[in-house]
C-alpha cells in the first residue's frame, strides 16, 4: 500500500499524441475498425482549427499512436457519429449526422467504406445510439437532438429490418437535446433500458428513464428532482454489487445507486466547483471498482480544468490531483490503447474560443492485468468415472 501510495503522488498520465484532430461537443469513441486487435479512433465534431466539422478515423499502430486514416466527410455542421455493426459481417459500420441529413456509411474492409442509399433527418446537439431494442441480433438506431439546424427537439427509433434498411419506430420518446443518452438492461430482463438527461420538446429540462417493456412500449420513470442542458449521463456497477448504478454530470454530479431497481442518490462528495461538466468512469489503477474523470470549467474563473477522482475501498472518492487537459464542451474516451493491460485516457474540447484539442495520454501505472494461462488436463466426471475429455474455449 505503501508503494501505490507513492505513485499516486507522482505522475500518473503522460502525454503521448496531441496530433489528432480536437473537437467539440460531438463525438470520441475507440472500436476496433480493422479488425486487427487493437483499438482505433472515431472522432466527429466541430473543430474551431478548420472552422468546420467533420468525422474522421484514426489507425491504431498497435502501439498506441494513431495517424489519420479517412475522413469519412469533409464538412458539415454540429455533426455526430457512432459505430456499430449493423449487418453482422463482423465489423464496425458508421452512422454520421450533420444538420442537413444522417449517412450510413458500411465497412468493406481495410478502412474503405460504402455509403448505404438510405438517409436520416439532419439533427444538431444530437446523441446517435447503436443498441439492439428488440432483442433479435440486429442493431437498431436511436436518435435525437434537434431536427436540422436548431429546429424542433426529437427522440426517434429506427428498426433494422435487414438488408440495409430502417424503419422509423412509431415509439414516442422525449428529446434529450443539448444532453445524453444511454442504454442498458439495468433491470436484467434481456431487454436494453434507456436513460436520457437534457431538455424535451417545450424547453424543460429533465432525467428520465425509460423501462423496456419487451413489446415495443416502455414505461417512463422520472429519476431525479435536478436537472441541466450540456449533461451527461452513464451507467456502471459503482458498488460491484452486480447491478448498474448510474453517474449523471453537469453543473451538479450526482451518483445514483440501484438497490433493487430503485434508484437513490448516494449522496457522495463530487465536485461542485465546476460547470459544464462531463463525467466518465474508468478503471484506471485496475483494482476493479469505477474512477471517475471530470472535465469542465471553474465556476468561479471560467478556467478550463479536468479531475482524476480514484474510488476509495470504503466508496467514496478523492481527488488524485493529476494534471490533465482542461477544456470545455469535452469529449473522454477510456481504453487500452497500447495493449499493456491499463485503461489509457483521451481528452478533447475546446480549449479557448479559437482553439480545440485532442490530447492521448499513457497510462503509466502499470497495473495491467494479465491474460490467464490456457487450462490444460481437463476431463467431465460422472460421479467416480472419468468420461469423455472435453474442450473448453475462453474469451479475452
């Protein structure tokens, strides 16, 4: 203990890649694009650098350092993206939105794409989710935001019906505008739930969860008295007790514990002092619970700062004091990005009104786990007999 101690003292972070394009209040998510076993990036969002937002792919070397690969459009307006694989063929696809329409763009392989002919309604301030609704092996679209530019806020479903199609959901949902949402079978019935936190239709803002009925119906549950526009929320087993507590972050943090399906505020010391905020759990000293990072601004000097919270034995939280990137409107993406067995963080947003940045840093604790050796002389037996020898696969 005394060592770990020592270590939180010093560096924890290092700075590896700032060449990457930052962005702002869009997107920065790690998938595995070429299918060769490490994690590349997936950014889309405005950059105040070339006046213009776009999305772009950046190839992983397998070491952690990424070059520009393909962007897949060179301009547009409040754009978003996410991957996912829609049609089963192993690899990941892209869906983008700009203000003006939503493309879907198939991966063929080796970072080429093909533009599949259906189209989405533009939307801005938006959130675009993959998520399987109906429990039937597919990927299906959840979308919202504001329709075009700034017009009217929506929450929309699309089915995929197969070979390249969707079909819009007669669903009714409220909009998360200038917000987040995201799913998980928090209640473990097979079928996905659905958080959101922003502002619906007449402005009001809002945290609600909507409950997967498994008949294409959900029942809405309101969560919590406060709410907040440029709010973000997430799902994770705070409390390793099994079940998926939730983390909301804006102007207010707030950490929600599941006891038996009801949610309650947990009422730990989060900071307060900043605004804007975005919060994102990590494992980052892989001892098994979630730390969580902050990035936001000061509420009293407007100072662009980020905090390293660690998770304590006991559940609560301190600040670990690590210097890291500070901006606004921010963007965090936690993953192994070398391969040495430790989360790895990426940070982007806007550092002042003329400039945004992408920061890579390296997880320098080097707490990784290992991959369990392969078990070997393994048999089935039936009382005192010894049966046939079996194979058994693992995954990692």
């Amino acid at each position: 203990m005394l060592l770990f101690n020592q270590i939180l003292l010093s560096q924890i972070f290092q700075e590896k890649q700032r060449d990457i394009l930052g962005i702002e209040d869009g997107t920065l998510q790690l998938g595995d694009c070429d299918n060769d076993g490490d994690l590349d990036i997936l950014v889309a969002g405005y950059s105040r650098e070339l006046n213009y937002s776009t999305a772009r792919i950046y190839e992983n070397d397998g070491n952690g350092s990424f070059t520009d690969s393909h962007e897949l459009l060179p301009s547009g307006t409040a754009l978003n993206a996410a991957w996912g694989d829609y049609d089963n063929d192993g690899d990941l696809d892209i869906l983008v939105f700009t203000s003006t329409n939503g493309k879907l763009y198939r991966n063929d392989g080796d970072f080429n794409f093909s533009l599949i002919s259906q189209s989405f309604p533009g939307l801005s301030y938006s959130v675009v989710k993959w998520i399987d609704i109906d429990n039937n092996g597919s990927l299906d679209i959840f979308i919202s935001g504001y329709i075009g530019w700034m017009g009217d806020p929506v929450s929309k479903i699309y089915i995929n019906k197969g070979g390249d199609l969707f079909e819009e959901s007669p669903i009714s949902l409220k909009a998360c505008s200038r917000g987040d949402a995201e799913w998980a079978d928090f209640n473990k019935d097979s079928y996905p739930d659905l958080l959101m936190t922003g502002s619906d239709i007449n402005g009001n803002k809002h945290n609600t969860l909507y409950i997967n009925n498994s008949d294409n119906t959900f029942t809405e549950t309101n969560l919590y008295s406060s709410s907040w526009s440029y709010s973000e929320c997430e799902w994770g087993d705070y409390d390793n007790d099994g079940d998926l507590d939730i983390l909301l972050g804006a102007y207010e943090s707030i950490l929600l514990q599941n006891n038996n399906n009801v949610f309650t505020n947990s009422n730990l010391v989060l900071p307060e002092d900043m605004g804007y905020k975005i919060a994102h759990w990590g494992d980052y000293d892989n001892d098994g619970d979630l730390d969580i990072l902050f990035s936001g601004t000061d509420l009293y000097t407007n100072e662009r700062i980020s905090k390293l919270y660690q998770r304590n034995d006991d559940g609560t939280y301190n600040d670990t004091e690590e210097e890291l990137f500070g901006s606004w409107m921010s963007l965090i993406a936690w993953g192994d990005l070398d391969k040495d067995g430790d989360q790895d963080l990426i940070i982007s947003g806007q550092v002042n009104n003329d400039s945004t940045v992408t920061i890579i840093y390296e997880n320098l604790l080097n707490t990784g786990n290992e991959l369990p050796s392969v078990p070997t002389g393994l048999y089935s037996i039936d009382g005192n007999n010894v049966r046939n020898r079996m194979e058994i696969f693992y995954r990692h």
